[in-house]
C-alpha cells in the first residue's frame, strides 16, 4: 500500500508549502475580525480532511468532500464578495507602485521604513472632541490607497498630534466638513468625500458621517474613528462593521494591533 507516498517531496514541494502557508496567512489576515472568519476555518477543515480521506483512499468520503469543494467555489465567491473586493484592491493598489510602499504589505521585512501612527493622539483628540460633541471622521490608511478619495478634498502634510486634529473640527474651521485622511504619520487630506454605504442593517440612530465610514471600510482596509455630532459617542468601523469597546484606553489598544 503506497498512500504514504506523498511524504516523498522534493525542494520544490517544499518551497508550494511555505508559499500556500504564507497566502493562507494574509487571507487569515484579511478576513480576520469579521464574519467571514468562521466560514473560512470550516473551509480550511473541509479542505484538510477532503485531502486525508484522499491520501488514505477512502474513496467515498473522498468524492463526497471532493464535491463539496469543488461545488463550493461558486457559493465562495458569493459569500467572500467583500473580502474578494479588498484583496483585488489591495493587489492593484496604487501603494505598489514605488519600493517603499511594496515592502509596506510584506511587514516582516520593513525595518523603521515607515513612521508609525500616533494612535494615542487620535485617540485622545477624539475623546476631547466627543466631550464637546464635535462632529469628527478620521480614516487611517493601511494597505489600499485611498488616493482616489484624496482627490475630493484639500491634500495636506501636517503632522498628528492632538491639536491639529482638534483644529479641523472645530465647527467655525473651513475644513471640519468632511473626513480627514491619515496616512502613516500624516494628516495627507481633509474634506475629503467618502463613498455612503447602502448597507440596509445599519442603525436608523447612525447619520452619514456613520455610513460614509461604514462604505469606505467596505471597500478598503482602512480603520475609522466616528465621533457623533448629537451624542458624543466615539465609533470605531473596521471591515464594514462597528467594532465594540469598553473604554478608550482598550480602543487605543484595539487600533493599534489593527495598524501593527
């Protein structure tokens, strides 16, 4: 019997190997945090177990696991429709076009090449923001451009830091209209218009600061940070969804495992 056969690999199954585990990784990644992530495990289950029944020659089981799978491709392009999205966007994303924004998305190779997000003076800046109720969107750049949302508002180059963030919102500022665009440690963009999501479960409560962060979350991988305008409440959208927290230490905490 000859079902242990397939230990027998060469370098170059070895090499399949590493490079199907690094793509699983990032589709882990990319899926991470929503509700996608269930179906995904299971998939990887199915797939693992589709491929022992094969190897020992279990036929029947074999066939059954095989159809599944191969049936179920259609179903997971149906149900990975958003995640699909991202990840075409984040392939042909103009933050490929030049050597420091490759190595960017293959972190594990950066050393210092990008300044790091100062997460505790947004996070603060929205805080002050929210105990005087003043209407604030803050976009924070990760992988996909957002250039083709820059292009609607007033491109900047001004540093974070609590301040500044607090002086574009301020309601007599000609640029509190609008979300701001962060981008490693930059304010890049203010006023700038985001897509509205048409998303029907969102609740009646949230207005379009709410849905404009919910439709640029579901077409990129930006995070977002909503401060409401009638109640003061700090909302943080990720992948298309809010994201609960208990305070605002545990939201810095939240935001900035996202960005690492």
């Amino acid at each position: 019997m000859d079902f242990l056969s397939f230990l027998n690999f060469g370098w170059l199954d070895f090499i399949e190997i590493i490079l199907v585990a690094v793509l699983l990784y990032y589709v882990y990644k990319l899926v991470k945090g929503t509700a996608a992530i269930n179906i995904f495990i299971g998939i990887v289950i199915i797939f693992i177990i589709w491929k022992v029944t094969e190897a020992l020659e279990m036929k029947v089981l074999s066939n059954i696991f095989g159809g599944f799978i191969n049936v179920g491709i259609i179903a997971l392009f149906i149900v990975f429709q958003q995640e699909i999205r991202k990840f075409l966007l984040m392939i042909g994303s103009t933050n490929f076009a030049t050597k420091r924004s490759f190595i960017k998305h293959f972190k594990f190779l950066k050393q210092d090449i990008n300044t790091e997000t100062d997460v505790e003076a947004i996070v603060t800046a929205c805080a002050r923001m929210a105990s005087t109720k003043t209407g604030a969107i803050i976009v924070i750049e990760r992988s996909n451009s957002l250039d083709f949302v820059k292009d609607s508002g007033d491109k900047m180059g001004m540093d974070v830091n609590i301040p500044t963030l607090e002086s574009i919102f301020f309601k007599n500022s000609p640029l509190h209209d609008g979300a701001v665009i962060i981008q490693g440690n930059r304010v890049t963009a203010t006023r700038v218009i985001l897509p509205i999501s048409k998303e029907t479960i969102i609740p009646q409560r949230f207005g379009l600061r709410h849905r404009a962060a919910v439709g640029i979350t579901e077409k990129t991988d930006a995070l977002v940070l909503v401060v409401s305008e009638e109640t003061g409440q700090i909302s943080y959208i990720r992948n298309g969804e809010f994201v609960l927290y208990e305070d605002i230490t545990i939201l810095a905490e939240m935001v900035q495992n996202d960005l690492s």
